[in-house]
C-alpha cells in the first residue's frame, strides 16, 4: 500500500481583486475605461464589421479583470505618482520625469499586459505606441505641462492593445 503524501498547512491565500481600485486609480490620473475602449474601437473597427463601443468596453473590462494587468497598471501608477512627487532618488527620479527615450521599462510593463493575448496583443502594442491614439496622444502631451506619465501611456496602450487581441480571439 502506498504512503500518503503528508498533508501540508499554511496560510491561506486570498485572491484579492483590486478591479475597482485600478479603475480608480486610472480615473484619478485622467483616464476611463471608455477613452481606453473608444481606442479599441478605432483599431477594431475595420476588422470587425458592426463592433460596438460597449464590446470593447465589456473587452477592456475583461482584460482589467486579470490579476496580472491589475498589478501593472498599480505598479506603474504608482511610479509615475512617486516621480511627480519628487520621491524618488536620482538618476531614476530624471529618467522618469522626462521619460528618457531609452528606459524602455515602462515598455516592458506594458508588454506583460499584452502578453496575455500573444503575439497579435505585441503587433497592436507597437502600433498603438508608435501612433498613440485617443488618450495615448494626450497622455503623452501632458509630459510637457509637469506630469509624469512614463508608464501610464504605455499601460494604457497595453490594456488597448490586449483588449483588442481579445476581440480578434474571438473573431471567426
């Protein structure tokens, strides 16, 4: 007869669903689920014959719901708020502020958004970042009136991009 494994306890760990705070924490910096759904739409729209804005929306929802991006977008959120603070130490505090071309870590956030959705969440990524649609656009205009939005314009492209690929998943 064979042994039993030994039954192992510990604590126990909730998943704890910070949907509503990202939300917030988005609207706080400028940014709703609807702008972020208006740029799915305008990518979407010539692929997918009748798409309507509350699909996109139900889609970026669906993305904001995984754990994973609701890590990011705190993550990033949060260093952009530390850094039009002024509470981080130099030379991170600089390269943030004025979103060095070379600091690509807000690119690679952004990516383990859009990495959900595979390779087709990668190929709108790079458009969006590269053509900044919608709210991208204003989000990275404003860099130029104090705020810090190293991450948040590429997380925001991140969800779209994501949101997206989800919509082509589920085409025929």
């Amino acid at each position: 007869m064979a042994e039993r494994a030994p039954k192992v306890s510990g604590p126990v760990r909730l998943r704890v669903d910070h949907r509503a705070e990202v939300i917030r924490r988005l609207e706080r910096r400028g940014v709703t689920l609807r702008d972020i759904a208006e740029i799915v739409l305008a990518i979407q729209e010539k692929y997918v014959p009748g798409i309507t804005l509350e699909q996109c929306l139900a889609s970026v929802e669906a993305v904001i719901a995984k754990r994973e991006v609701q890590h990011a977008l705190l993550t990033g959120i949060a260093l952009d708020e530390a850094a039009e603070q002024g509470l981080l130490e130099e030379p991170l505090l600089s390269i943030l502020r004025t979103d060095e071309p070379l600091y690509g870590v807000d690119e690679v956030l952004a990516l383990a958004i859009t990495n959900v959705y595979g390779s087709i969440g990668l190929t709108n990524f790079g458009y969006l970042d590269k053509v900044k649609l919608g709210v991208i656009e204003r989000l990275n205009n404003e860099k130029s009136q104090g705020r810090v939005q190293t991450f948040l314009d590429d997380l925001v492209a991140g969800v779209a991009a994501a949101a997206a690929a989800r919509i082509a998943h589920n085409e025929p």
